[in-house]
C-alpha cells in the first residue's frame, strides 16, 4: 500500500512540474504589439532644480523626447518608437524579449505593464552648450518602458 501511494504522489508530482513547464513555454509564445496613445499626448517631469524631461507622442510610432537642464542647455530628438509588452507570469514576474535579453525574466511592480521598446534617433535638436542626453542619429537604442495607467518610467 505505501507503495502505491508513493508512486502516486510521484506521479501527481511530475504532473504538476510537467503543467509549469508547458505553461511557462506556451505563455511565452504570446506576443503583443505596443503602441503608443491614438491621440498625441505629452508626459513631463519636472524637477525642483529646472530640468524638465517631455516625452511627446505624435502619429503611428513617432515621438519626442525633450531634455531641458538649464536655461542654458536644450536638447529635443525626434524618434522612431515601437515596442512589444512583456508577458505576465504571475504576479510582479515578467518576461522581456527584445534585443540583447538572454533570460528576459524581470520582476516589476504589479500597476505596471513593461514594454520592450526599440527607439532610433531620425532627427536632434540641440542648443547651447553641453554633453547630449540622447544617442547620435540614426542610431538604435533599447529601453524598456513601464507602463501605467497615468505615467510612464523609462530606464
């Protein structure tokens, strides 16, 4: 009898391990396409010293980034923006795919939804003197956005 009921305890085991695995391989499958707002619309930050950073988003997957760190220095880049959502496992577990992710598994805060973006530089504006915030033209980044209701953080 203890036999019979290690066995099913064995079995009940593997069953369980073997439905993780098929549903942390299927889950992963899912990719969904980001994209930003339908309307243009502006998220700002702005801080106590003066500095003041815009993100702009305009028609299908243009943006603007806008770095303001004094009123001697101002920099603007206009960005070709396009990205992919994460996908939940569970809880604040996330996987990330995207350009230079080997593992991709990330933890966030459970009101936000990560976006693995893909952003390349078409055209800066820059005014005064200082170091630029953004890459050169033409050249491709890979943020990752998070997502909520009311912000966006972008690292």
């Amino acid at each position: 009898m203890k036999n019979v009921m290690s066995a099913i305890s064995r079995t009940i085991g593997v069953i369980i391990i073997i439905i993780i695995v098929i549903m942390f391989a299927l889950k992963g499958c899912i990719i969904k396409s980001w994209s930003h707002p339908p309307e243009n619309s502006t998220y700002a930050i702005y801080g106590y010293d003066g500095r003041i950073i815009k993100l702009i988003f305009l028609e299908k997957t243009k943006a603007i980034f806008y770095y303001k760190e004094s009123f001697d220095f101002e920099e603007a880049v206009q960005v070709d923006l396009r990205g992919v959502y994460g996908t939940n496992y569970i809880g604040g577990l996330w996987h990330l795919t995207g350009h230079g992710t080997i593992f991709g598994f990330r933890i966030y805060p459970n009101d936000v939804r990560p976006v693995s973006a893909e952003m390349t530089v078409e055209k800066r504006y820059l005014k005064g003197n200082g170091d630029s915030t953004f890459t050169k033209t033409g050249k491709t980044t890979y943020p990752v956005f998070l997502i909520r209701d009311d912000a966006i953080n972008f690292f």
